[in-house]
C-alpha cells in the first residue's frame, strides 16, 4: 500500500497556491519519448474516447496542444472532432500511437474494460496518462498497469476529480487532529444506477450503425452481437463492459474514507442485493468492506449503498438531518462525533452542528482545491507527482473492483491481497479476472 500523503491543512493550501501558478518542482524520474517540456510549454495530448465524459476532459486540457483525437464512434464524437477540425482522427488507439510519435500523453475516457489497454499501449510507447475511473476493469489489470508507470516513469492520473479538490484533505486533518475520535463505522451512498441493471441478454440483433466499429468498442469483452441496450452510456450496467454502480462512482464517494483512514485493503468483503445475475449489476446492492488496524487507527467496516438504499442515522443525529448531496457521500461514525461528506468528499461537516461550530471557531476559512487536470499536466511537465497517481490509484482502485467480486458471488470473501486471490471461495477468483477475446491479452 502506498504511503499517506500526509497532507496537512497548511501544506495542501501550499501545494494548491503552487498549482494555481502553475510552478514545477524539480523533475522525478521520466522517460517519456519526447523532451522534457518546461511548465510553460505545451504538452501535445491525444484524447482517446472524446464523447461523454471524454468530451469533459478535452475540454480540461484544450488549452495544451491537441494533436490526435480517437473514438470508434465517429457519431458519438462528432462534437469534439468538429472543435478540432486539423487534428488527425483515428478510430483505433494502437493505430494512433504508432503513427502519431510527437505525442507526450495521452487521456482516455473509454468505457471500463478498454482501460487498461488503452493505458498500457500509452505507457509502452512512453507516454504520460491519464485515464478515467475506474483505473482498470479487473485486478490484475490494475497490478501490471501500475507497475509499467512505475517502470516507465511517466505521470499518471485517475480521474476521480474530489482526490484534488480540499475537502477530501480538510476531513483527514479533521480525523487527525482528533475531532471524531476513533472512526470505526462509515457509511456510503450513492444514486446510481441510473440506468437499467438487473437484465439479460438482449435476443434480437440489430445492424451496427454505420458509424460505430463494433469489433473495436467490444475489445477484450467477449463476442456478442450489437444492440444499442450496450452503448453510448448504459454499458456501465454490464459486467463485461462496465462496473456497475460501485464501479462508476465508488472511485468518487469511497475516496474520502480510504484516503482519511488510510484504508488499504480489505480483508473480508460481503454483499447482499436484489439479485445478481453475470449480464448485468443488481438494482440495489449493499456491501461492507472490513479493513484491518493501521497504526494507531482501529479496524473499521466500511458499508456501500446504492440502488436507493441509506444508512441508518447514528444515535443522536436528529432524523432531519441532511447527509451528503444529491448524488451521494459518506458518513463516519466516531466516538466523538459523526462527520457527512459530499460524493467528492466536499463540504465536510461535523455533526451535531455543534460540534462544527466548534471546529469553525478554530479553523474559520475553507480553501478550495486545485485543478485535477492541471495537477496533472504540471506532473507531466516536470512537477510533483499527481494526487491520483497510478502508486495511489492502483490500490484504491483494487478496492473497488474486489466490492464487486464479492457482490457477484453472493458470499463472503476472505481477501489475500499480497497473493491477489480469495481464499476461502475459490470459485470467486473467476471474477477477479477473466480471458480476454483474442488478439487482446494482459
């Protein structure tokens, strides 16, 4: 596990002012293939996956150069190739990097399962990255990403937005400075999903659009034909696609507890639900992650909500209380105090409201956060590594993925994260990873 940042209050406002005026420490190690840009030069980026939530991250970092734009949709990315109207278009990525060499990095935004080979094709051809959440699809993705970054010496970034914003790090200055006591309980919640699980297999098979190559979109997936019941948004909902509910935005709103409880991995995993099946995610699942004792802090549960499910108040809380905002967040039980967060880790309050008057008394401002993106392109340049670096990504985003072994086995889990395996259902381990559709492998 990768160390904490140990982040205080004032080093973060530091860190942010630096960012904000765009100033580059000393540069780490880096083998990307072109020089080394200055942290007023402009990176050339290539964007792979430019609808959606792609479209937001070329929009993040249109100020760089843009110098290939890649999609296997050509529909679903008619806006963003219209705003570049110069720039190369691919439909494949392997295609782009090998023949585009002046790029230094690369954003992905595909759905889950081309991730990782989005990534690792990136990474092998020098470049920095950064890719959406989750980091990976499977496990051993995960591990074998990581470790290329790490070998490669480029910047990376996941794109889970509130690990850079300030509250995430105002509540882990909270639980260190004492204000809820020991943590022991948290709680999380989120809307989602808000598109259609708890289904089969479409029967029919329509055509494949004129603009879409099938063959590409599916990747490593399994084949299976066409149907619009997959793609542009709802592939989320698909265990060979996407990661469902947890998946989607546990990368957000279960942020905050591992990065202020310095969480680790987890032991024992379980989970109940409406009902699973191995096409698509449940309608409504709950899961509780038991991690051990770190240091001084106790062995904690952490309990995920989604499909409309929410956690009991904790004693004393009135019943009125809001929690979170609208799409989600998280709540920690000390033996102090209680404490909600938004699903980025916002706007972080103690509760009862007393006690946050407390704490204001002490600490009256409340700083914003830096850019993620530029946290980022200032890595890339030289800077000081990204807060969601692969080193710090990686293994939260294990945490994630494991939830949703656990939810699809229907059975309590006992997790060995050194030997990467569960140990006490050895029929889990088939959803830990599975085989890729050739040509694509690990």
């Amino acid at each position: 596990m990768m160390k904490s940042h140990g982040l205080t209050r004032r080093t973060f406002l530091m860190g942010a002012a630096a960012a904000a005026a765009g100033c580059a420490t000393s540069p780490g190690k880096q083998t990307a293939t072109s020089a080394l840009p200055s942290a007023t030069d402009k990176l050339n980026i290539a964007c792979v996956g430019v609808g959606g939530q792609g479209g937001s991250d070329l929009r993040a970092v249109a100020h760089e150069n843009i110098v290939a734009l890649c999609d296997v949709d050509s529909d679903r990315a008619a806006k963003a190739f219209a705003g570049f109207p110069e720039v190369p278009k691919y439909a494949d990525f392997r295609v782009m990097l090998e023949k585009q060499k002046d790029i230094d990095a690369v954003v992905i935004a595909t759905p889950d399962h081309t991730h990782y080979f989005a990534a690792m094709a990136a990474i092998q051809a020098g470049k920095h990255v950064y890719v959406e959440k989750p980091m990976c699809h499977y496990i051993p993705e995960v591990r074998k990403l990581t470790q290329a970054a790490r070998d490669a010496g480029v910047a990376t970034q996941m794109g889970n937005q509130g690990h850079s914003f300030y509250g995430v790090w105002q509540l882990k200055s909270m639980i260190e400075e004492g204000w809820l006591g020991q943590v022991r309980e948290v709680h999380c919640w989120t809307n989602r999903p808000t598109w259609p699980q708890g289904l089969e297999r479409p029967k029919d098979t329509p055509p494949v659009p004129p603009t879409l190559d099938w063959d590409l979109w599916l990747g490593s997936a399994p084949e299976r034909p066409y149907h619009s019941a997959y793609l542009p948004h709802v592939w989320r909902g698909w265990w060979d696609f996407g990661s469902c509910a947890l998946g989607d935005m546990g990368c957000h709103i279960l942020d905050a507890p591992y990065t202020a409880l310095n969480l680790g991995a987890p032991t024992h995993v379980e989970a109940e639900s409406s009902g699973v099946n191995q096409e698509t995610g449940p309608l409504w699942s709950i899961i509780r992650f038991d991690f051990p004792a770190r240091g001084d802090m106790p062995p904690v549960r952490v309990t995920w909500h989604d499909g409309g499910k929410m956690p009991a108040l904790p004693e004393g809380i009135g019943a009125g209380t809001d929690l979170g905002d609208k799409d989600g967040g998280s709540l920690f039980i000390g033996d102090k105090a209680a404490l909600t967060v938004g699903t980025y880790g916002g706007n972080p309050r103690l509760l009862p409201e007393s006690k946050m008057s407390e704490y204001l008394a002490v600490h009256p401002d409340r700083p914003k956060g830096v850019s993620h993106h530029r946290t980022w392109l200032d890595a890339c340049k030289g800077g000081k590594p990204s807060l969601s670096n692969f080193e710090y990504a990686g293994p939260f985003t294990e945490v994630v993925l494991l939830g949703n072994v656990a939810l699809r086995t229907g059975q309590p889990i006992e997790w060995d994260a050194a030997a990467m395996q569960v140990t006490n259902l050895p029929e889990a381990n088939q959803y830990v990873v599975r085989p890729y559709r050739a040509p694509w492998a690990l």
